[in-house]
C-alpha cells in the first residue's frame, strides 16, 4: 500500500489538476460512469463533532475508495490545528485490496474549491466582473483562488457573519491585483458571480440579494439542516449540482424541496452541462445556481491524482499491509 502523507500534498497538488480531476468526474458521474455511495455523517457525541464517511466508484478512472473525517470545531482554538480533518483511502478494484491511504485536509479544500470553479466556467455569464464571497473562513480562500482564474474579474466584494475575518479574502484579492471591498448581504446584488461558503443553519443570501444573470455556487451546505440561501432563491434560478440525491437530502435544495417549492426534477447535475446533454446558461438575464454538496467522487478522483504524482516523484511511502 501507498501512503502520502498530508505534509506533502501541497508540493504534489495544483490547483489546475484538481480543476481537471473534479470536471471529468462530473462528467462520468452525469454519463453514468461513476457513482457515490450513500453518505454517512453522523454528531458523535464528542468535542461537538460531526464526523462521517463519503465513497464510490469510477469506472471510466477505475477509482474506488472512500474518505474518513468532519469537522471537530474547537480543533484550531484549542490545539492549533484546522477544524476539518479527512483521509483518503482508495481500494484496487479487481481485488479489493487497500492501495494508498492520502491526507485529505488540503485535498479537501482543492476540490472543494474546484468544484465551485468548475461550475463558474460552465454556468456563469462570459463577461462577469463582480466576484461576490459570502463567507471569510479557511474555505473561502480557495474558493476565491480558484474562482478569480475562471472569468477576468474587476472587483471582490465580501459580507461575512465575523466582518473581522473579511481580511483573509481581501488578502486573495490583492494577490490577485483585484480591488475588494466589505458590503452588507444585500450588497450581493452588485455580484455576477457569488460563492457561499459558511456552515450557517440560517440563510444569510435572500432571492432579493441576487441580480438576474448572476451564477452563485453554494459551496457550504452538506449535512441535514444546514441552509445558505433563501429557499425562494432556488425558485428563481435554474438548479444544477453535482449529486442530485445529495442536494435535495443534505444540500442547498433540501429546504426548496422539503417546502414544496421545487421538486427533485428541477435538479440538474453539473456534468451533464459538462458533457453536453444539458444546455446550462441559455441567457444573460438567467439565475444559476450550483449547490456544491461535496461527493465522495471528488476526494477519490484528487487522491488518485496525487497517489500517481508522488509515485512519479519518488514521494510515496511504500508499506507492506
């Protein structure tokens, strides 16, 4: 079995293979290539934390495997470590046999931030220039990275439930040579494109907030209960992500379809867009939304990545199990 530890991946994974590695996992996953197992995600009882297990198989990449891990809450202010804490395990799939055990922390972050990224290239209008971020966390950062590469954005504008953390994202923004500036939530409406990504169980991104034309990704919303955006929201616009079983259980379009707003029919998944059996953006004045519910596919196709570039680059540990 191969192991790559955590302290190596941010020399192995860019942001680019990532990128790559989520959009054609998508598009196995609209193709019927590929699937994800049911989610396990459970409060244990302990530290306040939510801990879980996402999985599948691609049979286009012949990737199988799951991740282990969640969210332990008072893991940075108590011991200096990042709240979210995963690991990768992938399986050969002719034998069953475990083949490489990766640090997911990073992987986690990267393909989250690809997936939101993916959605922007295929979904957001050609000439947005307002980059809107809801949401100022560790997440957020990459989420903000990756989305500047996809469109030539003039200006990020930011609203966060802590106006004190807005400076982590002010930072990607100088990085990147685009102004910023903090508004209030409704000041989203400014927005072409808006990223969310918080742990709220409120919504904090009202339908009246978003413009017409704008593409938003809810990138934050994975367990039952959780809830970005107005349910009204997803009324307005056209519904695409990237497991339809997901979004309507423990995604964004849970709350939508619970009130009767939207049924699970008004779910597109993302790779068929990809793929070219949905038409996806049809207009300028259309709402998109992309409710990114993290699939245990994503965590497989970056760990296979990275398992084949340490190996490449004689970094891989190598272990008899």
């Amino acid at each position: 079995m191969l192991i790559v530890p955590e302290r190596e991946i941010e020399a192995l994974m860019t942001r680019e293979a990532a990128f790559d590695a989520v959009e054609k996992v998508f598009a196995a996953m609209a193709a019927g290539d590929a699937y994800n197992f049911p989610v396990v995600r459970e409060a244990i009882g302990h530290e306040d934390a939510l801990y879980g297990f996402k999985g599948g198989f691609d049979q286009a990449g012949l990737t199988l495997g799951l991740k282990a891990g969640g969210y332990w809450p008072n893991n940075l202010e108590r011991r200096g470590i990042i709240n979210h804490q995963s690991t990768v395990f992938l399986f050969d799939p002719d034998t069953g046999k475990a083949s490489a055990m990766v640090g997911g922390n990073l992987l986690t972050a990267l393909r989250t931030a690809a997936a939101s990224s993916v959605s922007i290239k295929h979904l957001a209008r050609k000439d947005a220039k307002v980059m809107g971020m809801v949401g100022a966390g560790h997440q957020a950062t990459f989420q903000l990275r990756a989305a500047l590469e996809q469109r030539d954005f003039e200006k990020v504008i930011g609203w966060n439930y802590h106006p004190e953390m807005l400076p982590n994202i002010e930072k990607v923004a100088a990085e990147a040579g685009v102004p910023f500036e903090a508004v209030d939530s409704p000041g989203m409406a400014e927005a072409d494109v808006i990223i969310s990504i918080t742990s709220a169980f409120a919504p904090s991104l009202m339908a009246d907030h978003v413009s017409p034309g704008t593409h938003i990704a809810c990138m934050g919303t994975d367990t039952k209960g959780k809830q970005e955006v107005e349910a009204e929201l997803l009324v307005r616009a056209d519904v695409f992500t990237d497991e339809v079983a997901q979004s309507i259980s423990i995604g964004e379009a849970q709350h939508a379809v619970a009130a009767g707003l939207i049924k699970e029919a008004d779910v597109a998944q993302l790779g068929a867009v990809i793929n070219g059996t949905h038409p996806g953006r049809t207009s300028a004045d259309q709402i998109t939304l992309f409710d990114g519910t993290g699939v245990g596919l994503q965590d497989l196709a970056v760990a296979a990545a990275v398992v084949d570039l340490a190996v490449e680059k004689g970094i891989a540990i190598e272990v008899d199990f």
